[in-house]
C-alpha cells in the first residue's frame, strides 16, 4: 500500500491514525447515535436502546475506515467532520421547545 504523504514517517502516519480512530471513532460512535435516538419515531427507551447497539458498528468501521483511506488526514477529517455535524443537530434538536419536533 503506497503511503499518502511521502515526507511523513510511517511511524507518525500509524500513529495518527491510530489517534484519529480512537478518539475520532469514539467522538463519531457517541454523537451518531444520540442523533438517532433523538430522531427515531419510536419509544425513548426502545429508540436508545437501538442507537446504543448501533454505537459498536459505528466504532468498528469508523476505526477500520481510518486505516483504509489513502492520507490521515483524510481519517481525521472524515471521522471529525460527521461527528461535528451530528453533535450539531442533536444540540438544536435538545434546544427546540418540545412540540416543534413533532
């Protein structure tokens, strides 16, 4: 597999990505499924029950993703950006008064 960047060590190139898919996948596995169980149109519990089943999919292939895309800071950006965006929405979902979501 050709390296991305050809200046950086392989040592450093492991090591964030390495970096990237723990704390990246972790902050990604955590907002998604707060999204999810804010969204989906079924009982409170049985909602985050579901997206705290889904929070180790999201793990294993936000931190298997990390290690196949071509530079690191393609895994940082791809991994941070989602869990950006997710965290977003969940925080104005929470602030909305409560009947404008439904």
């Amino acid at each position: 597999m050709p390296r991305s960047i050809p200046h950086t060590p392989l040592l450093l190139d492991i090591a964030s990505r390495s970096v990237a898919a723990l704390l990246g996948g972790y902050v990604l596995s955590v907002t998604l499924p707060l999204l999810l169980s804010l969204l989906l149109p079924v009982d409170r519990a049985q909602a985050t029950l579901t997206a705290l089943l889904l929070s180790f999919i999201v793990y294993t292939t936000a931190f298997l993703w990390a290690f196949a895309v071509r530079s690191h800071w393609r895994a940082w950006a791809g991994l941070l950006f989602p869990a950006a965006a997710c965290g977003t929405m969940s925080a104005l979902i929470l602030t909305l008064p409560s009947g404008s979501l439904t």
